[in-house]
C-alpha cells in the first residue's frame, strides 16, 4: 500500500490537497480558509472517517457528531488486539502514521493523539506536562481504562513518557511506550 500524499493545488499554491492511494478521484481541498468554504473546519480525523465525496458532503451538512475525544484521531479503529495510541512531533498532526497503521494490519487499532492547539480558538499547551495533561483526558475519555499502548514520535516520545507517568499517578497501567 502506498502513503498518502499531500499536494499543493496549482490553482491554489495555499490549499492543500489530502489523498490517500488507496482512494481514487479527486483529491480533498482542506486549507485555513475550510471554514470559509464548507461552514467549518474539517479535522484531520474527518478525512480518516470520510473516504468518499458523498461521506464529507453527509459530513458537512450534519450537525457536528458526539462521542469522539477531542485530539483522538481513528487511524485505523478496528481490531482486536489493544489499540496503539501515537503522538506525532513537531507539527502536531498525525497523517504520517496511517503507514504505520497499514503495516501493522486490519487487526491492530491505531489512534493518534492531535496535539492541542491545532483546532480554532484552542490554545497549545504551555509545557509539556499541559500537553500531556489535555491527552491523558482524551485518551481516558476514549479507552477510561488501560492498560494502555503509546509510541510517541520525535518531541511526541517526551509527551508519551510524560502521559505514561501522569497515567500511573492515576493508578493506571501503561503497558508500554514506544518511541523513535
């Protein structure tokens, strides 16, 4: 399987274009101005959960959805093993490990943790006990109990050790923490 792609629309040079290998047609315009364009922002996680133009135009013309942390993006949600939560590095998104998620196979779920502050009107964290603080609370709100998987990328691996020990403080265990 290929990795997704981004591209810069030739018309456009500030929209960017998310699109996936595995999905045909015409890539997804997302830029700063989405909320201009459709009426609201569009999530990373929503080009995750909407792989068809029918699915975001579902998407856009529906209340926005419950249920879902703040910050947890579904990757790859189904499985059956214990789902690997990733925290990406500088830049905070989490596009980059669905490469990750298709090599591990259908079997094992894959979440990133968003960084806080990406989304309109959230500020980014102050430190990286803050950080990890905010993704404790939506990883807790996602699966309350552990034990839990973490792989923290780049700066992510010291917000991954930060969560893993925030998260024993709250008597939980943290099966284990990945880095690179």
């Amino acid at each position: 399987m290929d990795t997704p792609r981004v591209l810069i629309a030739e018309d456009d040079p500030s929209a960017v274009a998310f699109a996936p290998a595995e999905r045909r047609g015409h890539p997804i315009l997302v830029d700063d101005r989405g909320k201009h364009r459709f009426g609201q922002r569009l999530p990373l996680a929503v080009l995750f959960q909407t792989p068809t133009i029918a699915q975001l135009a579902t998407h856009l013309q529906s209340p926005a959805p419950a249920g879902q942390p703040a910050h947890v993006v579904p990757i790859q949600p189904e499985g059956l093993q214990r789902p690997l939560y990733c925290l990406p590095g500088v830049g905070g998104q989490v596009l980059y490990f669905q490469a990750l998620a298709a090599h591990l196979g259908a079997d094992q779920p894959v979440y990133g943790l968003q960084t806080p502050g990406l989304d309109d009107g959230e500020a980014f964290p102050d430190s990286v006990e803050q950080h990890a603080r905010e993704l404790v609370t939506a990883l807790r709100a996602h699966q309350p109990e552990g034990p839990y998987r973490l792989l923290g990328h780049s700066s992510g691996a010291r917000v991954a050790f930060e969560m893993a020990w925030q998260l024993e403080q709250q008597g939980q265990h943290v099966e284990r923490v990945l880095v690179d």
